[in-house]
C-alpha cells in the first residue's frame, strides 16, 4: 500500500508540472494585454527551471508522457514569435534535453533541431550534441527511419559549423543506415546522400554541396522565417528555386558555377517522411 501511495503521489507531482509548463503560454492567450518583456523573461526562468526538474526527475516509467508533454510546450514557446521577438530562443535546447533524454526515439521532435537551436538559438553545437546522443540510442532497423538524424547532423555540420568532413562521414552513414531501413522512402535517401559525401570530398567548400544541403533545409522548414532565411541562403549562393511541371521544388544556377556540378536535389528529398 505504501508502495501505491508513493506511486500515486509520484504521477501527481509529475503530472502538476507538466501542466505548469502550459501556463506562461495559457496566460498570453487569455490576458488581452501584451506583456512586457521583463514579463516574458520572468515567465521563462521558470520554464528553464521546470525544464530542469524534468531531466533528472523520477517518473516512474513515464517518460514517454513526459517527452510529449515538454514537446507541445516547446512547440507553444517556439510559435510565440512575438515573445521571441521581444527576448529570445535560447531556451529552445532545455526543451531538446528533456526530450531527448526521456525518449530518445520520439522522432519528430529532431525535425525542430535545426531550426530552432541552430538558426535561431545560434548553437549548432547543441544540436549536434543532441542528434549524437539520440543516436546513442538507435540502429540502422530502429526507429525505421533513424537514418535522418544523420541527414540532420550533416546539415548542421556543413551549414553551421563549417566542418565539411564530417559532414562527409554523416552524409556516409545516412546512406549506410538509409540502406538498411525498412522504412518505404528509405532508398530516396541513399543515392543522394552518397553523391552528396562524394561531392564534398572533391571540394569540401563547395557552393554547390550547400545548396543542396539548403534545400532540405527548406524542405523541413517548421515555419516561414526558417523557410524564408534558408531561401536567402540558396539565392546568395547563386541559386533560384523552381517548381517543376510535377508540382516538386528544385533549384536553377543563376550565376556562374565555381565547382563541379551538384548532385540531383529537390526539395521532396529533404522532407521528413510521416511518422504516421
């Protein structure tokens, strides 16, 4: 009986936190009045500090609850553009830790990574720190489609952090892992990614290998800025994007090439298949 007792107090202290992580948002949408930012800043140190509680924080097998929960209050923080507006995005990796930790396989939230810690937080090497540690966790079979974190980390390292070589050997073991996967759209992703390694080890400052690194960034874009910001990338680099008579998204030179040519890309490559 002690045992259920404690179990039970457990699940309701877990449970009233996780609710608590709604509030700051919950109140914005109720109170007609803009808050301030010394509001908005207030109102997120007690996130950063519930976030906190909720990495090491004993849920008694509940992690999953806990990882879904701490994701819809991210997505709730991350679509606030106008608090993020008036402070910033430097909490989005807290919310990455938690999940991460509570359910390393829970896929969907990696698609945000790049995004919100990356491009906007500025701290690519948090997201990479991320991606590995969830990989930690996987195989090529499990989860089907595990092999994108690779294709992930391999934006991140060739966009972000300027390190083309291990971008490279990402881009290698997306292909490796992509082969092996059962998932169905797997295979899209083996060709291109090794065109894409290749096209790196000839020239590891390819403007060609960032453009098509870009379009996947736009292919996976969570909102219009990312969207926007990644199309500036591709444009800057020489590059307009087109839509072919088949209705996908691809990319035109406009400007004179520096390199090899670039492999095939467009942007159904880069999209994230459903985890439905």
């Amino acid at each position: 009986m002690g045992n259920l007792i404690g179990t039970c107090v457990a699940i309701a202290v877990c449970v009233s936190g996780l609710a608590s992580l709604q509030v700051p948002r919950l109140r914005t949408q109720t109170e007609p009045e803009t808050l301030s930012p010394e509001r908005i800043r207030t109102e997120e140190q007690l996130q950063a500090a519930q976030l906190k509680v909720f990495e090491t924080l004993p849920v008694l097998g509940f992690d999953n609850m806990v990882a879904n929960w701490v994701f819809l209050s991210f997505l709730q923080y991350f679509g606030n553009e106008e608090a993020r507006l008036a402070t910033d995005y430097d909490l989005s990796p807290s919310f990455f830790e938690v999940i991460v930790r509570r359910d390393p396989y829970f896929m969907q939230p990696y698609l945000y990574l790049s995004a919100s810690v990356s491009l906007f937080a500025a701290q690519p090497e948090r997201t990479v720190a991320l991606l590995e540690r969830g990989l930690e966790h996987m195989t090529p079979t499990f989860p089907p489609n595990s092999f994108l974190l690779w294709r992930y980390k391999s934006l991140d390292e060739l966009l972000f952090l300027g390190d083309a070589q291990a971008a490279r050997r990402s881009l290698e073991k997306t292909a490796e892992w992509a082969e092996q996967s059962p998932w169905p759209d797997a295979a899209n992703f083996v060709d291109s990614s090794r065109k894409t390694a290749a096209f790196l080890a000839q020239d590891p400052d390819s403007r060609q290998a960032q453009v098509s690194s870009w379009l996947v960034v736009w292919g996976n874009a969570v909102n219009d800025n990312a969207r926007a910001i990644a199309q500036e990338r591709i444009e800057s680099l020489g590059f307009t994007l087109v839509e072919t008579p088949e209705g996908s998204i691809t990319v035109v030179e406009t400007a004179p090439p520096t390199g090899p040519s670039a492999p095939d890309a467009d942007a159904s490559e880069g999209a994230e298949p459903s985890d439905s």
